[in-house]
C-alpha cells in the first residue's frame, strides 16, 4: 500500500514532499528515499515519536517531523511538490478542507495523492459499514464514496484523478483481536461483522470460510497534478 502511494506520486531526487496525518512514518519514510526533503505531521505526538522511531530503523535522515493540524499547517502555498494523505481522511470531520490545505501546500504542477478506505454507493451499505467501523475504532468519523473523494478532486479544480483500486483482505477474529473497539466489547464486534455476511450488508465480500468470516476493505490511491 505505501508503495502505491509513492508511486502515484512520481517522486523525482529534488522534490520536497509532505505526508499529512502521517501516522508511524512509514509513507514519509518510503517518500525520503526517492526525494530530497520530507516533512511527516500529525496532530498526535505519541505518532510522531513512533515515527521518529522508524526513521531511525530505517537510517533516514532527511524527514523533518511536525506537530501540527491538517486543516491549517505552518507552511507557505505551494512549499511542497508532493503532497499525500495515507488511510486518514475517514478520520476527517471536515474532509474537503484537508484536501483544500493539501491543493494549498501543493506547487504548481506538483502531486496531491490521498489513499483512503471506500465507503458502497449504496447508502444502507455505507450506513451498515460506518458502523461496524465506529464500532471497531471510534475514532472513524466516516468512509466516503470513490464519487465523493473524486469530487474533491474536481471542485479543487484538479483534473479527474487517476484511480487505483484495491482490497485488504482481512480475517474477522484477526482484524477484532488487533482492534480497540467501544466499550472493549470484541464479541460483539465480531459478531456485528458475522451478522452482515448474508446480502453482504457492508458490501465488503464477507464470506464464510472454515477459519471464520472474511471480508475486505475496498480502497484506492487517487492522484492528480495541481494546474499552473
């Protein structure tokens, strides 16, 4: 998934990027391998410190660590050739105001690239799967549609972004166990996702198997060049 993420953006050896809500650094740590200077910000600092952690296993040294909010960051328009987004925007109250910081920091012609979790077209499924998900990590505010995540793109006034699909396949019991979910309760969070797999109801491919339910995040890496 990170390498997807690089990819998307066309890193080039002079480029400055940014990785927003960028989490345990692992895609500004992937990023400082292929440009000259990185920033990695999060509002958490416990994140920061795992990031710097990870830096350091990774003897980089060219990433600059920041504490500091996605909708408004210490940094000049257009400071930045690459600007990317890995698995938070569903974390986002205010999605399309990141994504207005992210056109903001991003130089004429550089890369804006979020990869996220989807949300099914169909609203009952959507209802369905941001439940389990507020359930599973409250802190999910909400997936959102590809078309909605595409319209960010075009009210931005960036072309329509490049499009990469694809699924994380999980095993319910494994992905419960390595959950924190409201009130601790796993059981019953494991049992919510088994409710769902007759008509799919999350629209995730929930299926049984003799190890138990298994389904999958459906997912994507949008990019788009800002316009001169």
């Amino acid at each position: 998934i990170v390498a997807l993420v690089v990819d998307a953006a066309k890193p080039q050896p002079e480029d400055k990027a940014i990785d927003l809500a960028c989490g345990p650094g692992t895609v500004a740590c992937a990023l400082a391998q292929r440009v000259r200077h990185v920033v990695g910000l999060d509002s958490t600092l416990p994140m920061l410190e795992q990031a710097r952690g990870f830096a350091r296993q990774q003897s980089v040294d060219n990433v600059e660590w920041r504490a500091g909010d996605v909708y408004q960051t210490p940094f000049a328009d257009g400071s930045f050739n690459i600007v990317t987004c890995r698995f938070a925007f569903h974390h986002f109250e205010k999605p399309a105001l990141a994504f207005a910081e992210m056109v903001r920091l991003a130089a004429t012609r550089g890369r804006v690239v979020v990869c996220d979790g989807l949300a099914s077209e169909e609203p009952a499924k959507a209802e369905a799967f941001n439940a389990m998900e507020r359930r599973r990590d409250p802190s999910t505010v909400e997936f959102r549609t590809l078309p909605y995540l595409r319209r960010l793109f075009e009210a931005a006034g960036l072309s329509d972004p490049q499009v990469q699909r694809f699924d994380l396949s999980y095993l319910a019991s494994d992905l419960v166990a390595r959950s924190f979910p409201a009130n601790d309760d796993r059981a019953g969070l494991l049992a919510m996702i088994e409710s769902t797999v007759e008509g799919d109801k999350m629209d995730v491919g929930a299926h049984w198997t003799p190890e138990g339910v298994r389904f999958a995040f459906r997912s994507a890496v949008l990019s788009a060049v800002k316009p001169g």
